[in-house]
C-alpha cells in the first residue's frame, strides 16, 4: 500500500500553519524555561555579592571597634594616644574599602535581565520570520 499524496493549496498550507504554531509555541515555552532559569542564577550571583558585602560591612564594625582598643592601648604606650587613634582608624579603612570594593566588584558582574534568552528568542524570531516570508 503506498503513502498518500501530500495535501495540495489551502489544505497543505493550514497543516503548515499548524506545524509553524506548534513549533512557535514549543519555542516560547524553551525560551521561557531557560529566560527564567538565567534570571535564577542571576538573583543567586547577586546574592552571593550582597552576602559578602553584608559580612565585610559586619565584620568590619565588630572587628573593628575589638581591633581599635587593642591596638591603640598597645600604640599609646610608644607613640602617644592620638598617633596610636589616626593609625589604627587609616589600617580600618584600607581593610573595610578592600572588602566593600570586592563585594561591589561582585555585584558588578550580576545581571538580573536574562540577556542570553534574550538574544537566542530575538534568533528565533529571525529564523521564523524568514520561514514565514519563504
């Protein structure tokens, strides 16, 4: 028994509009999958930043106040009180600026638009609108 003829005119053509919408709707489905899965490790980048950020600023206050005392006690005894202050305060802030510089390095990298969807979606359309216009 041999295969039947393909369809010709407008029934050919509304079974190739119905596998172009199948096609088209599979694709948004993918595309939305993956837009959403990029924007979740976005979110997980920038978080891994705004931590990082928040234990620096934390430890920072907390260490620091410890690391004052202990060391303009130990300072006054050579140098005086104030020199012993003005040291410790300028080592604080060259420690507190490099970990709040690498927090914000971090974030900087993080994107929460999913660009690489993005640009595989605008592909997409690309190639439909030429299969459609062939």
């Amino acid at each position: 028994m041999t295969e039947p003829e393909p369809p010709v005119g407008l029934a050919g053509l509304g079974a190739e509009v119905g596998a172009l919408a199948a096609d088209v709707a599979l694709l948004v489905r993918s595309e939305a999958r993956m837009a959403v899965q990029e924007v979740s490790d976005n979110v997980t980048k920038f978080r891994g930043g705004a931590v990082r950020m928040l234990v620096g600023g934390s430890l920072l206050a907390f260490g620091g106040v410890l690391l004052m005392v202990a060391a303009i006690l130990l300072l006054a005894q050579f140098i005086g009180l104030l020199p012993a202050l003005v040291a410790v305060a300028v080592l604080l802030f060259l420690i507190g600026g490099a970990l709040l510089s690498s927090g914000r390095a971090r974030l900087a990298g993080a994107r929460l638009v999913p660009g690489v969807s993005i640009a595989r979606a605008r592909q997409d359309v690309a190639r439909i609108a030429e299969r459609v216009g062939a």
